[in-house]
C-alpha cells in the first residue's frame, strides 16, 4: 500500500513538529508548511498521485492565513485539490462561517487531543 500522506500547515515550530511526531506514529507520511503560500506551492509541485489525502489547517498564521488558503483553492485549484478533505485548527472558537467548503469536513479547536485529531484523521483521511 502506498503511504499515507498529509499536509500539515502549521506556522508555529514546535506545535507543528509535536503533531508530524504524532501523525508519523500512526504511519503517516507528513508534509510541512509554515504557511498557506508554502502549502500551495507544495502542492502545485507535487505529482497527482503524489497530492496528500488530508490536510490539516491552521487557521492563524502570518504571510498566508488558512481563511486565505482556502479561498485561493476554492478560487483557481478547486479541480487540482478541492476532492482533498481539509481539518482546520485555531484556537479561535468563533470560525469563519464562510469557510463552508465541501473542502472543509471538520474544525478543531486548540489545543487539542492528539486521541481527538488522531480519530478524526483516520475518519476523514481520502487517498489519491
């Protein structure tokens, strides 16, 4: 079986690396980007059957912010990456209502249970 990807967007080192340790555990391969211009870089250069089966989105982050990211892939890439489920984090609890993307399948809040985001990638995760 091929493995299993993720793209971790996550502009915070220490938070980001503590969730890659958990995912790679449960057998995950992660993808790291600080940022929401990072990510959809990664993932204009990434081949098809390369593109990950979920993406986990912080929604705060400097240069491109996930509410940003998810606009430009709604916007110009909804045919290359708009069937991958996206998980998006904040430690805001008021969402942005306008993120109702067929994109976005579940909101957790920071911090959260890693036995929480573990259950939920595995229940949302979609491979290529």
């Amino acid at each position: 079986m091929d493995q299993k990807i993720i793209l971790l967007v996550e502009d915070d080192e220490a938070i980001r690396s503590s969730i890659a340790q958990v995912l790679e555990f449960e057998n995950y391969k992660i993808i790291e980007a600080e940022n929401g211009q990072v990510a959809l870089d990664i993932l204009k250069e990434l081949p098809p059957n390369e593109l990950p089966g979920l993406i986990l989105l912080d929604m705060m982050m400097p240069i491109m912010d996930g509410k940003t990211f998810l606009e430009n892939v709604k916007a110009h890439h909804l045919d290359s990456f708009g069937k991958i489920p996206i998980i998006i984090a904040s430690a805001n609890t008021n969402f942005p209502n306008e993120i109702d993307l067929p994109l976005v399948v579940e909101r957790l809040k920071k911090p959260f249970d890693l036995d929480d985001l573990i259950s939920k990638v595995e229940k949302y995760y979609s491979p290529s």
